[in-house]
C-alpha cells in the first residue's frame, strides 16, 4: 500500500498550498524570504509529504483560504519614507511593511533590503527617486519585479532571478525616477548572503526520509572499504607477494 505521504501532488493542492502561504505571510507569520523559498519549493513539490513540510508551522487552512484585509496605512501617513541627503539611510533586518514605501536619495544613498521584512501587504509599492545618489532594494531571487519610471542621464535597473511565469509569486513594484543617479533592485545572488532560517525544511526532509539516507551512507561506505581492499590487493601483486 502506498504511504499516504507519498502520493503524487496536483496542480491544484500545489497552488491551495501557495495560498496558504501568502495569507500566513499577510498575517505575520513569514519573512519575504520565506515566503518566496517555501512558494518555489511549494510548485516544486512531487508529493504530499514535500507539500506538508511547507506548511507544518503554520496553522491550518479552514477549506478555501482567504486573506485578511490588508492593514490600512495610519491617518495622514500613506507612505513610509526613507531619505539620504548628501548621507546615507539604510533599512535592513526584521522590519514591518504595512504600507507603501518611499526611498529619496539625494547626492546620498538609500538601501532598503526587503528579504527579513514582514510584508502585510498583497504586495510591496515603492516609490524611489534619485538625484545624483543611489537607491538599492534588496528582494530575494525568486520575487517577479515590476520596475517602472524614467533615468536622465542616470540608470533603473533589475537583477534579480524572477521565477517562471504563470507563478503566484510575491511582487515588489518599484517606481523609479533617475536624474544622474541609479535605482537598483537586486537579488541574493548579486547581494550580502543572507542566513535563511527556512533552511530547516531541507533538514526536516532529510530526516523524514532517514532511512534512505542511512542506507545510502552504508552502500557508501561498503563500496569504499572494497575498493581500498582491491587497491591493497594490487599493490601486493605488483610486489609480487
């Protein structure tokens, strides 16, 4: 009898699974970086066991998933604003984002690295204008990046592995204005690495198939030790004893 883990996923308990990611990450519960990793993993799944490990720390999905309203901006503060004029003004780390975003940089830089945040929003708007400066958003690769605007004597431009088309992946829509300055949006392959606490899911397989990893290791093993007994056999018929 088949192990009811490893029945073959479907297209349609692949995409229930993304949505359910998306509403955990709404509500808090994952980073950008998480939700993009465990999205990719997610169309990547083969099995049910693969798709469950996705979602075994966040709560269940009641039927069809629907997310919550997405938090509404504070009264007389739509948008958040990070400004560097003739310095420096850089947002990195665990941070919130509940509303569109604004990044100035005037004879400055201006860096927003979005991989840590926990975005409650469908997606993320920024509005980014450069004067003679730098602005660079960090995303991780996988996120499909909307970039926009216009670049006078200066450069807009993305770096980023976007994932296939057709996925329901996060979005970052960035609206740039360049006058003899650069907006940037990179991904992690062209930035700092960052240390993804997602990574346990890889571990969290590994042991689920245990078994098959041990006996890798010990087919492993048994062929080496044979292979040094050949080697040691043939050293001794070289000598001629």
């Amino acid at each position: 009898m088949t192990d009811p883990g490893e029945v073959r996923a479907s297209d349609a308990e692949r995409e229930a699974v993304v949505e359910q990611l998306r509403v955990a990450s709404v509500e808090g519960r994952l980073t950008l970086a998480e939700l993009t990793d465990r999205t990719e993993a997610a169309y990547t799944a083969t099995t049910h066991a693969e798709l469950a490990l996705l979602t075994q720390d966040l709560p269940a999905a009641g039927g069809v998933a629907h997310a919550p309203a997405p938090a509404a901006a504070p009264q007389g503060r739509k948008r958040r604003w990070f400004v560097g004029v003739m310095g420096d003004s850089k947002r990195r780390g665990t941070w919130r984002i509940d509303q569109e975003l604004g990044a100035v940089a005037v004879m400055g830089d201006v860096l927003l690295d979005l991989r840590e945040a926990e975005v409650r929003t469908d997606r993320v708007d920024i509005l980014a204008v450069s004067v003679m400066g730098d602005v660079k958003i960090i995303v991780p690769d996988g996120v499909y990046v909307d970039l926009d605007g216009m670049a006078i004597m200066g450069d807009k431009k993305v770096n980023v592995v976007q994932a296939p088309p057709g996925m329901n992946v996060p979005v970052v829509r960035v609206q740039a204005y360049a006058v003899m300055g650069d907006v940037k949006v990179i991904g992690d392959s062209q930035a700092q690495p960052l240390q993804r606490g997602f990574a346990a899911w890889r571990e969290h397989w590994r042991r689920l198939h245990g078994d098959d990893w041990r006996e890798m290791g010990r087919q492993l093993r048994a062929e080496g030790r044979e292979l040094r007994r050949q080697l040691r056999d043939d050293r001794r018929l070289d000598r001629g004893y």
